[in-house]
C-alpha cells in the first residue's frame, strides 16, 4: 500500500469520525432541546393553576365576606374567613413568586432547580397547616350556622351546602396538590438528566 493511498484512508476515517461526532452532537442538542421544551411545558401548567388558585382564592374571599354578612354570621367569624383565604392566597402567590417570573428556563438551571425543591418543600408541608385549619374552620362555622346566625330555620340547609362544598373542595385541592407534586418531580428528574449529559 502505497503513501497516498494510506494518507487518503486516512482522512476518510477521519471525515466518517468528524461525521459521526457531529450527529451525536446533533442529537444531543435535539435532545436538550426536547426536554427543555418538556421541563417549560410543565412549568406553564404548574404557573397557570397557581395563577388559577390566587383568582379563586380572591373571588371566595369576597363571596363568603358578603355572604357571612348577609346571614348575620359573627364579625369574628367573618374577619376570621377573610384572614384564612387571604393568607392561603398570598401562601400560593409567594410559593409560586419565582417560578412565575421564570417565562424561559436560564441557561443555568441551578436557580430554577432551587425553586422546584423549595416549591415541593413547601407543598409537602402545605397539608400539615391547611387540613387543620379547615377543620378549625368548619367546626366554627357550623356552630355559628347553628347557634349564632339569626335565620335559624335555613342552618340545616346551609349546613348541607358547607358538607358538599368542603368535600368537593377538598377532593379538587387534594388531586391539584398531589399533581403539581407530580410534576415537580418530573421536572426535577428532566432538569438532573439534562445536567448529567452537559
């Protein structure tokens, strides 16, 4: 075999090996880019329910005020409804601040991954103070639905619509909780397999 001939086979190897590195690349970059799209699919679903959760919570804040005030429940009663879903909301608007200024993901996701294990922090220990105090809550109500408000005749009603509410209400909260967990999870797995490959 002569020189030429070796030098030529040479550079084919080496153009295959140049070819083949730069589809891996590309693959590489496809894939990143796969799951980036992925990771901000989740993010927007988990920023558009909390989104959703804060209108909710403004729009029940105004609704019991001005019906606790319309059946005569106590001002203590009221204020303390007021206060209780005014702090679950501004709890979700602050739990939810960061990632709802994070429209694209950074090149460095250590700031975004930070904020996922905060948020799931802070959703695991979410239930321990709101399951208690809506007990709380509840148990209040219905003695003021029984004993305190003067439509006496209705409390029977009102008792049952409290009953269907909070059930239904809770059965919502607990499946959008045990979801947004979920897809915390699912994202902090997608944003470890992207650190892993870089």
């Amino acid at each position: 075999m002569d020189n030429n001939s070796m030098y030529n086979e040479l550079d084919s190897m080496k153009a295959q090996m140049n070819l083949l590195k730069e589809k891996l690349e590309r693959q590489e970059i496809v894939k990143e880019q796969h799951l980036r799209k992925a990771i901000k699919g989740k993010l927007d679903e988990i920023n558009r329910t909390a989104v959703r959760m804060i209108f909710i919570g403004l729009f029940a804040a105004i609704y019991c005020l001005w019906m606790q005030h319309y059946y005569g429940y106590s001002v203590y009663m009221q204020a303390a409804t007021l206060v209780m879903l005014l702090v679950c909301t501004a709890a979700t608007y602050l739990q939810h601040k960061n990632l709802l200024k994070a429209k694209e993901l950074s090149a460095d996701l250590i700031k975004e991954t930070y904020d996922l294990v905060k948020l799931r922090r802070q959703y695991a220990r979410w239930l321990w103070f709101a399951v208690p105090v809506v007990l709380l809550w509840l148990l209040a109500m219905s003695y003021e639905t029984l004993y305190v408000i003067p439509m006496r005749g209705i409390g029977l009603s009102l008792m049952i619509g409290m009953a269907v509410g909070a059930l239904i209400g809770g059965i919502i909260g607990l499946k959008i909780h045990f979801r947004t967990l979920g897809k915390i999870d699912a994202m902090l797995a997608q944003i470890r397999e992207l650190t892993e490959e870089t």
